[in-house]
C-alpha cells in the first residue's frame, strides 16, 4: 500500500545500526566536518609509485579534506608530499597533473624550492627581509606520506596520526599475497558525479544490487558458491569480501584467460574496501583501485586506476589492458552502472525533500546479499563524527527507535 506523508517519515521497525538518515549525505555542515573529523584524520591513498618513477617526478592530488597537495618523488628516491602552496603568499605552486620538478619555483615572486620541501633561493631576500626572515623560515609544509599496500602513495595530513600500518590492521591480510611483486598504473580516468562519496563506497560495501549489473546476473549470482561469500569487517571501518571464480568467460564464448595474478585462482576476485572511501579490487587479470574523492556533499569525483605487474611482457599488459577496458574500465558496463546507481541517489536526494531514511537492514549471516558492510561503514562513520548516522542532529525521540 501506498503511505502517505506521516507514513513516509515514520522511523523504521528496524535496529538504530540498520537505517542512516538522508542528511548525512546532502548536509553541508556535515560535509564540512566530515572534512575535519574523517578525511583530515584518515590514511588516503593520494597515488601510486608507478606514477612517478623517477627522481623529481611528481603528482598533484586534491586532497578530501580540502588541502591541494604535491607528491614528488626526491633526489634519493624517497616519495615526500607537500601542501601545494607557496609559503609566501599562498599562491598554487604547481598547476599540472603531473610532471618532472629538480625546483619549484612559484611564478608569483620566485621562490623556489627543492624536492625535498626546502626553501633554495628568495628573490631578493636580504634586501627585503635583512636578518629576520631567509629560507629555513620558508620550507614547504610537508605531509607524512608512506608507499605500502601494493605500492600505493598514502598521505595523512594529521602529524599526530597512526602509522598506516596501525590504520590498516589486519584489512589487507587477503590481499598479502597477491601484492607481494611491483605493481604498474596503465590506466587512469575520473569520473565526477553529483553525489555522495559515501553512496559510492556503499556501491562497493554491498552486492545486492548485483541486480542491477547485466553480466553479474547472468553470470555470478547464478554460480555455485555465490551466496556463501562472507563480508569480514575490521576495525577502522575496513572491510573484505571472500574469493569467488566468476566464469566471465560465460558470456563471452568459451576463451581462457591466461594472464592471471600470482597467487589468484583463476577467475579469482578479491575486494578489500578501505574507510572512507578507498577500494581494492582484485579480479582476474587486473588491479582496479577506486579512491573517492568528494568535492562537496553531492559533488563526488571518482579517480580510477588500472593496474598490472611491473614485470608483465607486452603481451601479458595488452590482455590485462583489454580485459579491464572491456569489462570493469570506462568501455565496460558494470562500472557505469555502479555510476549510475549511486547517480540515481545523488538526483533524488540532492533536493530538500522529506526523503528520510536510508535503510542497511538486510541479515543474511553477512554473506554476499547482507548489508552487514554498510553498516559496518557507518558505525565507523559515526564513531569519529560523534554522531548517530541514524540521527545525526539528535532529533529522534528514543522511545520511537526500535
Ligand atoms: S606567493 Fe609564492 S613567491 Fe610570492
Ligand atoms: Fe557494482
């Protein structure tokens, strides 16, 4: 039956931990502190090694939590990040996506500086500051960085953090071996949608909605062993989902897939979601990395990257190329409809409505189609917001909570 506006709004028969209030994804206060209390807080992955390979190479990341950043690798091959901002007056010291820098040298008065964030020269100096202001006073502000977890660049812009050894935990224990040899990016695109980051990472927190996937609903969901695949949370807000063979092959003819990963059994996948919004996704041939960045609450960009082994011949990387192009790449379809699931939600809920209530309840022993993920996510959510998801403003009497 239908409900009427009182129905719409009432609070949901379910648990507090099993719904999330819309708010929490359209709420520019929230969003705000968002910023303060997770992103600028958390381990964010801001590249990958392979990027900038060689000394002075570097790579310019917005960072989620608001501050624009320079990654450059040093003369002695350390990776090092920076704000990307000109101590001086503040000006954005490099403005390319990426590049090669021995020194930055700000176009606004000159200033340079070297890789390893040290003020080398300011014009002109002496003459203006005499004695009381020179280059030690002038170095770049740096953020701790650390490469790990298959060679990602990750950066924390809290210098009181964890190490990101102690952030990750036990997260990544079904990736180990998997990520033991040099991986290589060959692919990179972004996509900007108008939603929510955490809509996004729910898309991967989740896979009931492999009903709106064509293949996975002619393929996976009707193999054996789909529905025993079990969702292990971890602390931090971290989260993987058991190994599974996908006969992708299925619908594509009878061909083998003969590139493979060391270590994966042969159409083989493994996921690994990093809080808050980071994604391992291991199938097959390739390496997708997802990494949400939000440019606002219902502004979201996407960045995406494709990865092989360092080590692949020319016919080993084509396959790899072709198989994460024509199926989890931009020319696939799953990936778009991911987008367009979490697009969907963006639309609806981007306008004031009375629109309230998420819901996160389905039990199925935490396996494949449980919501035991989002929840998971959100309980960590708001454990460092200081919020309930569910109520983030406190409005809800508790006697009308189930
Ligand atoms: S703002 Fe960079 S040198 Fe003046
Ligand atoms: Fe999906």
């Amino acid at each position: 039956m239908a409900r009427n506006s009182i129905e719409w709004k009432e609070v949901p028969n379910f648990p507090t931990s099993h719904f999330v209030e819309t708010s929490i994804y359209t709420d520019e206060g929230l969003f705000r502190e968002e910023q303060d209390k997770i992103f600028n807080k958390c381990w964010i992955i801001a590249c990958h090694e392979s990027e900038i390979p060689n000394p002075f190479d570097y790579r310019t990341f917005q960072h989620p939590g608001g501050a624009p950043l320079i990654v450059i690798r040093g003369e002695d091959m350390k990776v090092r990040s920076f704000y990307n901002i000109c101590p001086h007056r503040g000006n954005t010291l490099l403005y390319e996506p990426v590049g090669n820098a021995k020194r930055i040298t700000c176009i606004f008065h000159a200033w340079s500086f070297d890789s390893m964030g040290d003020c080398v020269d300011i014009s002109r100096g002496k003459q203006g500051y005499q004695d009381r202001f020179d280059c030690q006073h002038a170095g770049l502000r740096e953020v701790k960085t650390e490469v790990g977890y298959g060679g990602f660049a990750w950066v924390n812009v809290d210098d009181d953090s964890c190490t990101l050894k102690e952030y990750i935990g036990d997260a990544m224990g079904m990736l180990d071996e998997h990520l033991s040899e040099p991986l290589e990016v060959f692919h990179y695109h972004r996509a900007v949608v108008n939603t929510n980051y955490k809509l996004w990472h729910d898309t991967n927190s989740e896979f009931y909605h492999d009903y709106m996937h064509y293949f996975n609903r002619i393929t996976g969901m009707i193999q054996p062993g789909y529905f025993d695949r079990k969702y292990t949370g971890y602390p931090n807000g971290h989260a993987s989902v058991g190994s599974m063979s996908i006969k992708y092959d299925a619908y594509e003819g009878s061909k083998e897939r003969g590139v493979g990963w060391p270590g994966l059994a042969p159409g083989g996948w493994v996921l690994i979601d990093i809080f808050p919004g980071m994604t391992y996704n291991l199938r097959t041939s390739v390496l997708r990395m997802d990494t949400a960045i939000p440019l606002g609450p219902n502004k979201l960009m996407i960045e995406f990257r494709g990865l092989g082994l360092k080590r692949d011949t020319p016919a080993e990387r084509a396959e790899r190329i072709r198989d994460h192009n024509t199926i989890w790449g931009p020319f696939g379809r799953n990936l778009h409809e991911d987008l367009l699931g979490c697009h969907g939600q963006g639309l609806a809920m981007r306008e004031r409505t009375d629109s309230k209530w998420v819901l996160h309840g389905r039990e199925e022993n935490m396996t494949i189609h449980d919501e035991g993920g989002m929840r998971h996510f959100y309980a960590e959510w708001s454990r460092r917001m200081g919020r309930k998801a569910y109520d983030p403003y406190g409005q809800i009497k508790e006697q009308a909570v189930a």
